[in-house]
C-alpha cells in the first residue's frame, strides 16, 4: 500500500519538516487578514491588498532568487528560508507586545512570507528529486499532498479556537514555531549534500558567488516550461484552475457570511471538513495511475477539477446551502488532491537536474500572479454585479479550462526521462 511504502530516514525527516511546517500554517491560516482586521481594524481595500498585492509582491522577489536557489544546497536554503519565516513571523507578537504593529509592517512580512515560500518549495522540490528514487517520487508528492490537506482540515478550526481563547496573535506564534521546527527537522539529515554542478556549457559565473547572474538564467525555468510540448499546456492550465478557484474564496465568504446569514462557525465547517476529501484523492494518486496512466489521470481528473465550481452560485440559505457547499469543496479537493501529486511528480521527471529550481520557481510565479490578478478582477465584479454574479462567471470560464490540456502524449522519448504514461506495473 502506498501508506507503508518505506522512502528512508532522509525522506522521513523532509516529511517531518513539511508536516510541522504545513500544521503550523493550518493554524495560522488567514491570521494577517485577521490580525489587521481586528488588531488595526484594518477596512476592505487594505484587506484585499494584504491578500493579494503582499504575494505577487513575494513573487517577483522570488524570481532573481530562483537562479540563486539552483546553484546552492538545496538543504541550506530550506533552513535559510524557515529561519526568514520564522523571524519574519516573529516579529508580529513582538510589535504587538510593544504597541508598535502597522499595516505597512503586515504588508511586508506577508511579501516575505510568500517569497521564502516560493524559494523553500523550489529548493525542496529539486531536493526531493535527489532523495528519492524516480519510482518513488509520486508516494513522496502524495505523502505531502495528504499532509497539506490533513493540515488545512485540522489547522484553522483550532486556530479559531486558540485565538478566541488567548488573542489574535497566538495563531501567528505557532506559524512562526511551525517554521523554526520545521529548520530543525531539516538540520536533522546528516548525510552531507553535494555542491550542484553547472551543465555543460554554461558560464562559470552564477549566483552562488564568483560573479553576477547571467540575465537569461532568470527566464531559463519559463523557458523550459513554454518549450515542453506538455507542460506548456499544463502550466497554463493550472495557472487559470487555481486562480479561478482561489478567486471565489472572498467571494464565498461575502455571499456566505453577508448575504446569507450563515454563522461563522458554519462557515468555517463548509471549508474544513471537506478537507477529508484530500486524504482520500491523495492516497488514490498512485494507484490510479498505475491502473489507468498519467496521460488519462491529466485529462479526465483535470477536467473534473473544472465542472463543480459553478455550483457554489446557486447556494441558498439553510442547511440545504451548507451541504450545497461542502459538497462541492469536496468534489474539488478530491480531484485537486489526486491530480496535484502526478502533476507535481511528472513536472520533477521532465525537468533537468539543473532546472528544477528555476523551473518550479516559474511554475509557482506564475500561479501565483494569475490568483492575484483573477481575485482582483473577481472582486471588481462583485462590487459591480454581487458575488453570486462573480461566483457564477468564474465557474462558467473554468469550464473552458480543460481546453488547454494536453491531448495527446507528446512527450519527448529521447533520453533518460520517462514517457508521460510509462511503463504500467503488472
């Protein structure tokens, strides 16, 4: 089974480091919003900025760091980037200890925040690459899918609960506590990490300190990306499933909370218990490729990603909308969670050694961005036509989404890497 599937005390302490970290998150989810809400009594229009403007922010400082990345241990600068968490975070409790917190301050750590994200996930993802066998490499992505899903299920309700308990920074210490345990949990693998080496062919001067950044090596992660004839189409997909999705949360929350009068304990109820539906989909990741190939798994799982969405416009009051709601998170998450690990997997087994932190760099960039962007024009539309509107155009323009999916497999066969179906198991 793939839950007894034993990937070595290496991969045990990477897991362990992601789990502390990600349940440290769960806790803390939304706390900036939150904190500015109650603590700055902060209004709508820095809200929406604080979610939206602090990440895209994050994501262009993440781009020069991406080269950097590539050319480090890639060890090193997961511990570097939990400690410019930990301290980043840290510093919330501190300037609220000291009457001292601002708006401004929150707007820089979130940008903080979201750029060591990028670098800690780009270095981790080129660090799993090396740790585990190739055949192993999707139980690792499910593993991390499961706990990521476990994490938001369990995290934010009892954040609440801590912060009705002990006040509106608690859920914030316990991110920061996540981040510094997560730094231990990596200092714990012992084994020494190999300096990267440059391919062949490439200058001796690179980021990690004998000269300046060759320029094109900022776009080298996009220019892998735009010139695999399947991830091209898969990166522009996921760009505009994910934005489209994460762009009905505020929506969600308005028409939810403000339109229909729904409490906030069952607000929070409508998001975290289909949460389970991650576990699930993630478990189901291995062994449905091994049944049915990844090339089917991209194109039915990913259009069902796409066909729920629309649902979430024709909630009504009531228990009726409740499960309305839960329902169609959970057909979401379940796609999401056993899509995200093969995708995840296949974009590591198509990328070069040397790419995979600018490449994975790129992919969340440009993930990132389109959330920002299609959360502002989805709030734009709200206040202009109502959030029941919003929710209904975002649902109808995901379902163009499975258009851009690959439709054949067009992987390139020259060389190491694996076809996109590969070799079925007996």
């Amino acid at each position: 089974m793939v839950g007894r599937r034993r990937l070595g005390r290496r991969f045990g302490w990477l897991w362990a480091a992601y789990a502390v970290s990600a349940y440290g998150s769960g806790l803390g989810f939304g706390a900036l919003p939150l904190i500015a809400v109650l603590v700055l009594h902060a209004g709508p229009a820095e809200v929406s900025a604080l979610s939206a403007v602090g990440p895209a922010v994050g994501a262009l400082i993440a781009v020069p760091l991406a080269p950097w990345v590539e050319f480090r241990r890639k060890r090193s600068v997961m511990i570097m980037m939990d400690l410019v968490r930990f301290a980043a975070m840290a510093t919330i409790p501190v300037a609220y200890a000291f009457g001292g917190l601002g708006f401004v301050q929150l707007l820089a750590i979130s940008a903080v925040v979201a750029s060591a994200k990028i670098a800690f996930g780009a270095a981790g993802g080129a660090y799993l690459k090396s740790l585990v066998r190739p055949d192993d490499l999707l139980v690792a992505n499910a593993r991390f899918e499961s706990t990521n899903w476990s994490s938001i299920a369990v995290g934010p309700p009892l954040g609440g609960a801590a912060i009705g308990l002990f006040g509106p920074v608690t859920t914030v210490v316990a991110d920061a506590l996540g981040y510094l345990l997560s730094a231990l949990s990596l200092t714990a693998i012992r084994d020494r990490e190999e300096a990267p080496r440059r391919p062949p062919g490439k200058p001796a001067t690179h980021p990690a300190g004998t000269g300046p950044v060759r320029a094109g090596a900022l776009l080298d992660g996009w220019r892998h990306i735009l010139g695999h004839p399947v991830l091209r189409p898969l990166y522009l997909n996921q760009m505009l499933v994910a934005g489209l999705i994460m762009a009905t949360e505020p929506l969600l929350a308005v028409l939810l909370l403000r339109r229909l009068g729904f409490p906030p304990w069952q607000y929070g109820l409508a998001f975290a218990a289909p949460c389970v539906g991650g576990l699930i989909g993630s478990r189901l990741a291995r062994r449905v490729v091994a049944r049915f190939g990844r090339r089917r798994v991209f194109r039915t799982v990913g259009t069902l990603r796409a066909v729920w969405l629309i649902g979430l416009a024709f909630v009504r009051p009531g228990v009726v909308g409740l499960v309305t709601v839960m329902a169609v998170e959970l057909a979401i998450i379940i796609s999401m969670s056993l899509y995200s690990p093969v995708l995840a997997t296949y974009r590591l087994e198509q990328t070069p050694a040397h790419l995979v932190a600018r490449t994975l760099t790129a992919w969340s960039t440009g993930q990132q961005a389109s959330i920002a962007v299609l959360t502002a024009l989805g709030g734009l539309l709200a206040d202009a036509t109502g959030p029941r509107t919003a929710l209904a155009v975002a649902g109808l323009l995901i379902l163009a989404t499975p258009l851009l999916l690959p439709r054949a497999d067009r992987t390139p066969r020259p060389g190491p890497e694996p076809a996109l179906d590969g070799p079925r198991p007996a």
